[in-house]
C-alpha cells in the first residue's frame, strides 16, 4: 500500500497499517527548495518544485497544493500582492465589491485566462507528474463563497452586511461561488485526490448566521464539486470551530480540517464515523516552537484519543499551515518512515509515521 492507497483507505474508514500523515505543508516548501515566497507565489515551475523538494526530504503521505488564500480573489479582479519577496500575496487598494453593480462586472470565470488559475493548474501538472502515482494530493479550490466574499469586500465591510443587507452578501457568494467551483473543477481534471476549501471567515459569524448565510453556500459548492468531479471535498475553518462542528458535519464534506483549538475528542464523537478528520497538531506551540520530544508526547495525546474513539476516518496533521520556520528536526519527528508507534492501543494495529528515535 503506497501512500496515495492509505490516505485514500483511511479517508473511506478501511483498516490501514498505519495512520497516514499530511501536514498543511505551503508556505514551508519554498524554504525546503531555496525560493522567495514571491517565487513560490508567482512561477509554477517553483511552485511545483517546491512540493516536490518537500516530499523529497520529509516523505509525508499527503502534498498540498495551494500559493495563498487569494488566488480566485486575483482571478475575479482584486489586486494582490506582497510586500516583499518573502511575505505571502494579500489583497492591496481598495476593496474590489461596494455596490450591486461591482457584481454584476465580474466576468464569468475563465480558469485558462484569469488570474493566476493557469499558473496554478500548470503546477497541479507537474505535481501529478511527479509524484501523483504514489503520493496523495490534495489541491486548495482556495476559499468557499463567504470567505471569497470577504476577500472581496473586507472583512469589516461584509460583517457589517451581513446584518444590513443579506441578500447583498447572497448575490455576491452566488458569483463566488461560480469561480469556487470552476477553479475545483479544474483540480479535479488536472489530479487533484482531494479538493480542499477554505472558510474561516464564516467561524466569525456565530451559530446562527453561519447555519443561516455561510452553510447553505458550502453545501451548494460542495455538492455541485462532488457531482462534476467525483472527487472528496474537505472544509477547514481555523480557530476554535467547536459552536459550529455539528453545522460544519452537515455540509457535505467527506473531510473536516480542524485546527488545534478544536477537541479532538469531541469532534470524532460530534461529526460521527462517516466524516474524515483532518489534523490537529498546534503549528506554532508544537511543531514550530516546540521540541522533538514534546512533539513526541503531543501525537501519543491525539493518537491515543483516535483510539479511544475509534474513529478510522483520520489523517495526522498539523492544525493550519505549517510556519515556514518550523524546526526541520520536529517535521523529522513527525513523518520518519522508520519510526512507529505502539500499534497495540490503536485500532486495527494501526501505526504511523509520527514517532522520535528512542534514541531521543
């Protein structure tokens, strides 16, 4: 069983020899290749090197393609960019949406032409190339309709919206909503094993507005996504996303990507058997600030509450994405191949890559 079959297997609830790992590696794989983020942003040959040097040197289960959170902003007009080669893009200017009638001029999308979509799936080519006969490969469609819709009018701006004018907010995530699921279905065609999204901005929105304005959209996209492509689709919402765990396991996503703040615990017995967990190691306290040993002690916690649950629907990882300092030795510590853990607590004798030398 090659990585790609046992990320593949866990994801489906089947027995697996071991749990499979893929750290929310983006940013970090320019640093591992030796390009500027600016490079890594803005070139697919260096994107796509990049997580190939990546896997190269770590060995993870699981790649992930992804430049910034901006790229289907860019595609639908908004300037972005960085303020130096070594900080990643963001929105620049002013917000690209004000009125109903900035709606109505963004085009239909056009993933050969707009923005940086062509860069993007010219990288997905050659990471499929490379590597997508052994290794799982999970491509980011970016942001899901309220989030893009953020991205668009600005966080403050939309906030606001939300409580003047809803149907406002509506009409705009329906036209995001059109480039979230031409730009994923795009991924899929090009390779991609799983189609992963973004929508922490709707974290923001509380129980009752998320339930109400943010989780109808991701429904919508998530199944339109599914029914083209045939492909899994996950949903990662930073931050503490405990209010809104029942909602977010109802939206359709084979995968919650959960971040540290979430209980792991809780979050097996809330979603259920049926959806795919995706994390959550602390990326900052952990992984970059952290300790082999004390990472050590971390994956034993998660693991062994894995166990407990007996939820086989599980992929170790890293919360959100990895800093780009964190300490090589610790991503060494979390994906040595050689290395396993006491496969008699976990279920079906599961084992993982996630273990330190005993040496240290």
């Amino acid at each position: 069983m090659n990585s790609k079959e046992l990320v593949h297997a866990a994801l489906c609830g089947l027995p697996t020899p071991r749990v499979p790992t893929g750290p929310l590696a983006v940013h970090f794989c320019a640093g591992v290749a030796g390009y500027t983020l600016r490079q890594y942003t803005t070139d697919a040959c260096a994107l796509a090197e990049s997580v190939i040097r990546y896997y190269e040197r770590f060995k993870p289960d699981a790649v992930w393609l992804s430049a910034d959170t901006w790229v289907s902003a860019e595609a639908m007009g908004a300037r972005v960019g960085a303020t130096d080669d070594d900080q990643p893009f963001g929105g620049i200017g002013e917000p690209l949406i004000r009125s109903a009638a900035d709606i109505e001029r963004i085009p239909p999308p056009d993933v050969s032409r707009h923005g940086r979509y062509p860069l993007m799936l010219e990288a997905m080519a050659r990471l499929v190339e490379a590597l997508g006969r052994d290794v799982f490969i999970v491509a980011c469609f970016d942001q899901y309709p309220f989030s893009l819709a953020a991205a668009l009018m600005g966080i403050n701006e939309i906030m606001l919206k939300v409580s003047d004018d809803a149907p406002f907010v509506e009409a705009l995530m329906v036209r995001c909503s059109e480039y979230a699921l031409a730009y994923a279905t795009a991924l899929g065609a090009a390779g991609a094993d799983l189609l992963s999204g973004g929508d922490s901005p709707a974290g923001l929105l509380g129980p009752p507005l998320y339930r109400d304005l943010a989780l109808p959209a991701e429904r919508r996209l998530i199944a339109d996504i599914k029914a083209i492509t045939r492909k899994p689709v996950s949903l990662h919402i930073c931050g503490n996303a405990m209010p809104i765990l029942p909602l977010m396991a109802s939206s359709g996503a084979d995968v919650l990507e959960l971040d540290h703040a979430v209980d792991l615990g809780e979050a097996c017995r809330i979603v259920g058997p049926d959806v795919g967990l995706w994390g959550n190691l602390d990326p900052v306290r952990v992984l970059a600030q952290g300790t082999p040993a004390g990472l050590r002690t971390e994956t034993d916690r998660l693991l062994a509450t894995v166990a407990r649950c007996g939820h086989r629907r599980f992929v170790l990882s890293s919360g959100c994405t990895l800093a780009v300092g964190t300490p090589h030795p610790n991503l060494d510590a979390l994906l040595q191949p050689d290395l396993v853990s006491d496969a008699e607590t976990l279920p079906t004798r599961i084992q993982t890559k996630s273990r330190l030398s005993p040496a240290l």
